[in-house]
C-alpha cells in the first residue's frame, strides 16, 4: 500500500520535504497543508552562505537556481560606525526575496506531483488519523509540537535584545551593519539586498533604549498583521543619512525578542518535526532556512529506507541532524550575545576594533586572515598606533606589576597563587572581599550562561586585575568584559585554545591579558 504523507508548514522546510519525499517515492501519496494562502508570505529576504548550499543544491536544484534568476550575491560585509566603513572581504553569500523562493518552491512542488492545501489550518492532528507520516513543519511557534505535549522536551531561551525586521526600497552593496546612536541609546541593523528593487533592514537594540525612545506602544500581542507605523517612521529618521532618505517597507512588522529553541525529542508516534519547529538560530548567522531544508534532506532519506518502521527512521534522522543543529546554535549564541551587547561594544571600541571584534566573534584571527589579510592588517596597524607594539608584546601595568607582554602565566605554589612574566609577579586571591589595588583576583566563570549574573555579583569595586578561569569559552569572555568594559577593571583569561585564540582575545579588546593553558604552572 501506498504510503500517505501529510506535511504541515508550506514554509521552505515544509516544501522542501515534501517535494523531496514525492520525488524519492514517487507512489507515496504527499499533501501539504499551509494556513495561509498561496501568495502569503512574512519577513522579506533568505540568507545563504555560498560553503553551505552544496548539499542543499545537490538534493534539488530549486535554490540554486531561484538565486541566480532572482537572487543577489556579494563577498563583501561593511559595518558601518561613527562616519567610517568598514568592510570583510571573502565571504561569499547570496540572498533572495522570501516571497519569491516561496513561489518557485511552489512550482516546483506542484511539478513533482505534491497536493498543496493553502488556507487549511490542521488545529487537531486527528484531523489526519488517515496519514501514515505527518510531518510538522508549521514553525517556531508550531501547533503540531504544541499538540505533541511535553515529552518532546521542548525549551525556549529569550533573548534581551528587540528586533523588528522592515524591508527598504535603498538596495544595499551586500550585507551591511549599520549603528546609529540616538539621544535614547543605540540602534543597530543588518541590511541586506535581496532583489532589484528592495533589501531586507533588521533593527536590534536594547530593551532600556527601546522603552526610553517610546517604541513599547505597540500592542505586540495582536495577530499578524498591523504593522507597527510609529517605529517605522522613527527609524526612517533615525537612518535616513544610511539609506539615502528611501522609506522603510512594512510586512506585519512589529517588535519581539529572539527565542532560541532547542528540543530533545524530535517525534512522537507518526509525527515528526523539523526546522523552527524544533530549533532555532539567531538570524545573525543566517541559518535558519538552510537548516530545516537539511533536516527535511536527512529524513526524507530515512523515512524512504524504512517506510515500514518509522521509529528507526526517526531515531537515525534525529541522531543525524541534532549534533549538526547544536553546534549551529552554539556558534549561534556568540553571535546573539554580541547584538545583546552592542551598545557597550559602540561606546569602547574605535571603527577598526569595533569591526575586528564584531568578525572575531565566532572565528579566530587566523580564519579572518585567510579571508581578508588586509583587515586583519588594519586591526593590528590599530593597536600599534594605539601602544607603539603587537598587542601581545604590548607593556601592561596591573596594581604594583608591571608586566612586559599580555602573554602571562599562572602559579600555584605553596598555597599562593600569582600572576607572572618573567620578574614581574601580582598575588592573587580567591575570596573578592579580599581584592583590593595591591592583588588581583582569580575568578572562576560558570558553565552554564545562567550562573553569569552570580559571576557579575563577585566581581569587586577595586582590583589590580581580574583573572577568569574554568566555565567555557563564551562564559569567560562575557565575564572578562563585564570586568574590562562594563567595571573599568582589567581582565586576564585563561585561554586552552592556542596561539590564535590569545591574539584574538587581547587584539578584539575582549581581555586585556591571556593566560595560556600551557603557561599555567603548579608547583607542590
């Protein structure tokens, strides 16, 4: 007997899938069930990043050539701050109007045989007792997960940053970062083009700045579609030197707070999820799309090799794609937490550090090398403007020493523990009550982000430096600048990671000095 697949979600993911399914098992019967109509579509521009499309190309040529009819492509990123530009050559990325890759999606479903449903919400999954699969694929806030209950292990983390996504008729080179410091605080957007005639234009800012500006009178808890008019035409003020006075473009857009998404269990019975359904990643990274038509890749594999037993199709699908999803969303966070931060990054940074800071914040200084040579150059020619040496060579007075370089050591001798290079030594203590102008402090940062706010209550009001160990890479580095940049107090990490990872800790302005794992030295 045939097998009835129903697929709920005619996002990219959804459509994706099923157009896959009907073409790998052609007798199989597929329907797509889609709420909204044919010709809806929310949000404006898809991101892709040329070194992740491959698989996605090789499964259906659908996206590749939606991009090169319709699409827009660049290698340059620009960051734009304080009357300068700034810009990341080597990063190859192409995007396309979401209504547009909607409709060739469409076209190719209908061609491979799917029975599209527009405008047929699926409230009650027993509404489909009469599909053998069904297949959520419905979104971020998806009833068929809602309907699946909490045994699926569903957990949300909301971010602190606000976001509102317009669309421009200014089209811009390639992905742009625009900043902009208004009388209430900052405002950042990412824009980017994505057809002839119109770029995608995401704003973030902070919540305090966003109540200060009189923006939280929108009533954000209204269906979609009223848009908010009162940010749209604040914003058009407030850029209007950054997007040549062209207005902002509305499509249900009103303010929300990022939600990352993470889920143990991706199926229960016959249902099985995929895409926002399940996970999400900060649109920083530009994943979101590409991942739910991976994941519909990888089941559609496995569901066509084990049509007879789909709880061996499932578990092989989720053993598959939830590594792969998680280290999406862990590069993912660093890049969230730098946009929860930005405005303090905008007040600490000059253009140049700003900008190495704002790349270096999910790859190394050799990665960034490899790509733009000339960037790296002009951070490095920064720092010896700013100190007369390379940064790690670069002198650095701490309470009574005086260190030679930012590359120390650590020692545990004798119960004491110090700070060195070479002569220059600085006690240090554990208990912060203790720290004063004289000594330092050796702080342990958490492992989990949730114990940042106890780290923050440890870090005292005077110390002659601050040295964080333990926890995590992002931990550390959330704490060492809380210390440097958020308390005026220098900061030293201890780092396990290698060379790159000391320069780039010290040249982006995230510490002020590096342990090294391997300078760290216990004696008895």
């Amino acid at each position: 007997m045939a097998l009835r697949v129903a697929c709920i979600g005619g996002g990219p993911g959804g459509l994706f899938f099923s157009t896959l399914f009907k073409q790998t098992v052609p007798d199989a019967e597929v329907v797509l069930f889609e709420r909204n109509q044919a010709t809806d579509a929310f949000g404006f521009g898809v991101v892709f990043s040329d070194a992740t499309l491959n698989r996605i190309n090789d499964a259906d040529p659908v996206v590749r050539d939606g991009l090169r009819d319709h699409g827009t492509h660049w290698d340059d990123i620009e960051v734009w701050l304080k009357g300068e530009k700034k810009s990341f050559t080597g990063n190859g990325m192409a995007a396309i109007y979401r209504k547009t890759l909607l409709q060739l999606m469409q076209e190719r479903a209908a061609e491979a045989g799917v029975e599209m449903r527009f405008g047929q919400y699926v409230p009650d999954l027993s509404q489909l007792d009469g599909f053998n699969l069904i297949v959520g694929a419905d979104g971020a806030n998806s009833s068929t997960r809602e309907q699946l209950g909490e045994s699926l292990g569903h957990m949300a983390e909301t971010a602190t940053a606000k976001f509102i996504w317009f669309g421009t008729t200014h089209l811009f080179k390639g992905m742009t970062f625009l900043h902009r410091k208004s009388e209430f605080g900052n405002f950042a957007v990412h824009g980017y083009p994505i057809s002839e005639n119109l770029s995608t234009f995401i704003v973030e800012t902070d919540e305090a700045t966003w109540r200060k500006a009189g923006l939280d009178e929108f009533d954000v808890s209204q269906p979609p579609g009223p848009s908010d008019l009162k940010t749209q035409r604040f914003l058009e003020k407030l850029f209007a030197e950054d997007i040549a006075g062209q207005p902002l473009v509305a499509n249900s857009s009103r303010w929300a707070n990022f939600r990352t998404r993470r889920t143990r269990s991706w199926h229960k019975g016959n249902v099985v999820l995929l895409g926002d359904a399940v996970h999400t990643a900060h649109f920083s990274v530009g994943s979101g799309t590409k991942m739910a038509m991976e994941d519909a890749i990888t089941l559609v594999r496995e569901v066509a090799a084990h049509q007879d037993d789909l709880e061996t199709a499932f578990t092989n699908y989720e053993a598959e794609r939830q590594p792969q999803v998680a280290k999406i969303q862990n590069q993912a966070r660093g890049g969230l937490s730098w946009w929860e931060h930005f405005g303090r990054y905008y007040d600490s940074f000059e253009p140049t550090q700003f900008t190495f800071h704002f790349f270096s914040r999910s790859i190394d200084i050799d990665k960034i090398r490899l790509r733009d040579p000339e960037l790296v150059k002009s951070a490095e020619r920064g720092w010896l403007t700013r100190h007369g040496k390379a940064p790690l060579e670069t002198p650095l007075t701490s309470g009574p020493a005086r260190f030679n370089g930012r590359l120390l050591s650590l020692t545990h001798e004798s119960g004491k523990v110090e700070l060195k290079d070479g002569g220059a030594s600085l006690a240090l203590v554990t208990d912060p009550a203790q720290a004063d102008a004289g000594n330092g402090l050796l702080l342990t940062a958490p492992d989990h982000e949730e114990g940042l706010k106890d780290a923050f209550e440890q870090i005292p009001a005077e110390a002659a430096a601050v040295v964080i160990q333990g926890g995590n890479p992002f931990t550390r580095i959330l704490l060492s600048e809380e210390v440097r940049l958020g308390r005026g107090l220098t900061s030293v990490i201890v780092d396990d990671r290698g060379p790159a990872s000391n320069l780039t800790l010290v040249l982006s302005g995230r510490a002020d000095a590096v342990v090294a794992a391997t300078a760290e030295a216990s004696h008895a």
